[in-house]
C-alpha cells in the first residue's frame, strides 16, 4: 500500500518563484510546504532586487543634492557615512523578508528550514543546520533553488576587493575606484549607485554595446548620461588577467586600441549568473541538467511526473517576476485550474533602474529585422511631454515598434524617467492587441511623464501633437 503523500505540494526554495508558488496552490486548496535553508525571499528581496533598488534610491538622494545649489543652499557632505546607506538598504530587505514570512505563516504553508535532495520523484530528504534529516513526501515537487553570481577563474570572489553583486550590497565602505566587467543590467545598476557616491568608475564590456539586449538608440542615451556624469566606458575589450598583488588591483585588457593595465581600488565582475541545481539529488529522479539548466517542458515540468522547476534554474530571463509568474502557472497547473502552458517571451517587461532608467518588452529593432518583421517604429522625446521639463527629466524617448500591415503593437522601448512604471501600459496594449491609435485617443492626466507614451502612439498614427 503507498504510503500517503504528507504534502499536495512541496516548493523548494522561498525566493520570488518558490513562495509565489507555494500561495497560489494554498489559494487553489492545496496543501503545501516550502523547504528553505536561508531567509524567505530568496535573493530578490535579501541580496538582489531590494536592496539594490534601496541603494539607487540613496544614490539619486545624494546626486541630487546639487540641485539644492540653485536656490542657494549648500549641502555639507563632509559628515557622510556610506554605512548609514548600508543601514537603510538592509533595513529594507529584511522588512520585506519577514513580510513573506508572514504571506507564508497567513496562507497556512508549512515552512521547513534546510537543505533538500530528492531520494525519489516524490521523495526528499531535508537536513537542516545541525545536521538532523527527515524525510518528506510530496505529490508534487516544485524545484525553485534560484542562482547566484558567476565566478570566473582568475576573478574568484573574495568579497573585500573582487566583489560579486552580493559582496558589493555588502559594502559598508566605499572604495575610491571601482572596474566594472560586464556592462549588462547588473553592472550598470551598480555602476550608477557608485558613480552617484563619487566612486571613479570604468565599465569593461566584452560585446560591442553596453546593455546588450536593449535597443540601441536607448543605449546611446543611457551612455552618454553616465560619461557626462564621469564613467568611462571600454567596449569590444576583454580582461585577461588580474594582478591582486599591490595596493590596487591591474587588470590588464584588450580591445580595439591594443592592450592597456587598468587600476582601480576595488573589481565588480558581473558577467551573469549560475543556476543553483548542485546538490539536490536531481539523479535520483532521472533529470540531467544542461550547463546546469533543467530542460522543461509546458507547464514547466521536467518531463518526470509530478516534479517541476521554475525560475533561474530553467534558463528563461533570470527575473523576480518571471520566476514568479512561472510558480504561478505550475501551482494552477497542478490545482487543475485552467492556465496558460507557458510565458510569451515577448510579452515579459525588463527594467534597468539606474537614471536615465530603461524598460522594455519585445525585440528591439535588430532583432526584429533578424526576424524578418515587416514593422514601423514611433518615436517621441521625453522633452516633449511638458512634465518632464517642469521636473528636470527631459532626458529621454518611448519608442514603440508595430506591425506595419496591422499596426499591433509588438514591442516598446523607453529610457528616461520612471520608464520602468511607464513601460505597462504599452505591454497591456500589446496583450490585449490593441492598437497604438487606443492609448493616442486615451485621456491621459496632464501634467504627466505618461503624455509621453500617449504621443509615441500618435506618432505613430501620424499626428503627434508636441513633436
């Protein structure tokens, strides 16, 4: 005779995929537990997308400070303290993590603290922090580990000069010189928070642009508000070796003009991440891992009935809010409630929050050209929308890219501020196929930065009015 399930569900891990999903099944009526063995939240909320927004939040108090100087008023920084930052971002996250604490405890789940491997597909042994193990059985096995910062060799992670994302979050001091390798999402972030603190920063990237996978007109606008802040940009370089003898670190680079030693106090290396599939028995139950991604199928299962994967660990954008869509379509799944099989890749917003922030959905142009699409593009300047010039953000574009036959919106760009906010009005129009001339003849509240998306639409109806 089976032996009876103790859960309908089991999630493992609590970040932003795993408690989600956990919710949603308990929602549904589903028994469920969580297995854990750091802080709810995961890294999103403990060492990833909170506090580093905390921190860039702190690094736009501090840049604007100067503006203070126009009404004659001087701002003694003398005093300041980088901890008292720290202070507030940490702050942030752990309130935040006791909050999905609380999601967890109110929804009824049962939440395990440890390290989970699967002994069966249904099986999973949980040895906690002083080493006692138990075994739990689940129905249904959600496996939500997340990733962590890719360590490269020669650049391994000390935390105190070469920093990975985390170790730099960690900081309680700030260094007088930073080289940023990778000028993706993660290293421009932290590029704008250090730069805003008065770090001398250099930005190291092996691919022709910064922010590789956004569109190309944002990205001019976004370089050319960092170097007139002070970054120093290296494209088309790559970093060979790295000499962590003296005082400062050398790096020694190769790019376009030859090769060169850069200096600095202090090395980020933010060149993407890693999935965390070590360690989970994942062979008891017959998944191989490709370059550590588990291969899913609709519904994100793995191809083994009753266990599933979501989030950085499945090689879909390695976002909080995907992986907690993704947890919610497995939990629906799972309950037998009707969901869709997958997410659209196309219909999944991005956001880099440095300022000029960027925001997106869809191929940018490039790839939509590789795609053979027949299509037009809209463009309107944030100068255009009269809120931004009465705020002092003029810097900035929506871009929207349509089906030149249907004029259905299929992807937008926007750089500028609050882009990331912005960015959802375009997307629903997207979603619910409707047409740019729907958001032109919207009302739109004036003043407002949103004008701009509402004139992007006209434009591309022919007859934008404040272009």
């Amino acid at each position: 005779m089976a032996t009876k399930a103790d859960y309908d569900v089991l999630v493992i891990g609590a970040g932003p995929g795993g408690y989600v999903a956990a919710i949603r099944a308990s929602q549904l009526g589903l028994k469920a537990a969580i297995v854990e063995r750091d802080k709810a939240g995961g890294v999103c909320l403990n060492i990833g997308c909170i506090p580093s927004k905390a921190l860039i939040h702190h690094a736009e108090t501090f840049m604007h400070r100067t503006d203070l100087e126009d009404f004659g008023v001087t701002v003694d920084v003398s005093k300041f303290n980088y901890e008292k930052v720290y202070d507030r971002s940490r702050s942030a996250a752990d309130t935040l993590s006791k909050g999905v604490s609380g999601l967890i405890k109110r929804n009824k789940i049962d939440y395990i603290d440890g390290h989970a491997r699967f002994r069966s597909k249904d099986t999973v042994e949980i040895q906690d922090k002083d080493g006692k193990s138990r075994t739990v059985r689940a129905s249904n096995i959600i496996i939500a580990t997340g990733g962590r910062p890719r360590e490269l060799p020669g650049f391994e992670f000390d935390e105190k000069r070469i920093l990975s994302s985390t170790g730099l979050l960690y900081l309680k001091k700030l260094p007088k010189s930073l080289i940023v390798m990778g000028g993706g999402y993660i290293g421009m972030e932290f590029a704008y928070v250090m730069n805003a603190f008065g770090v001398d920063v250099t930005v190291v990237e092996m691919l022709p642009r910064i922010l590789p996978a956004s569109d190309d007109e944002v990205v001019k606008v976004v370089q050319k508000a960092f170097e007139k802040r002070g970054v120093t940009f290296m494209t088309e370089t790559k970093v060979e070796s790295l000499d962590s003898s003296g005082k400062n670190l050398k790096l020694k680079v190769s790019g376009k003009s030859g090769s060169s030693t850069l200096e600095a106090e202090s090395l980020l290396v933010a060149v993407g991440r890693v999935p965390n599939t070590e360690d989970l028995g994942l062979e008891n139950v017959g998944i191989r891992t490709e370059k550590g991604m588990i291969p899913v199928k609709d519904y994100y299962s793995t191809g083994i009935k009753g266990v599933y994967a979501i989030g950085d660990v499945v090689g879909t954008p390695p976002l909080a809010h995907v992986a907690s869509k993704e947890g919610e379509i497995v939990a629906e799944h799972i309950a037998g409630h009707q969901t869709q099989p997958t997410i659209d890749p196309d219909e999944i917003p991005a956001a880099v929050y440095s300022e000029p922030q960027v925001a997106s959905f869809g191929p940018t142009e490039d790839q939509a050209k590789e795609r053979g699409l027949s299509y037009k593009k809209a463009v309107f300047p944030y100068r255009g929308a009269g809120k931004t010039v009465a705020v002092e953000q003029s810097e900035g574009m929506v871009k929207i890219l349509y089906h030149e036959k249907t004029h259905e919106v299929f992807s937008a760009h926007i750089v500028g501020a609050d882009a990331s906010e912005l960015i959802h009005e375009l997307l629903l129009a997207k979603k619910a196929e409707l047409l740019p001339e729907d958001v032109a003849t919207m009302i739109h509240a004036h003043p407002t930065v949103s004008e701009a998306v509402m004139e992007a639409a006209r434009a591309a109806e022919g007859w934008a009015i404040h272009a």
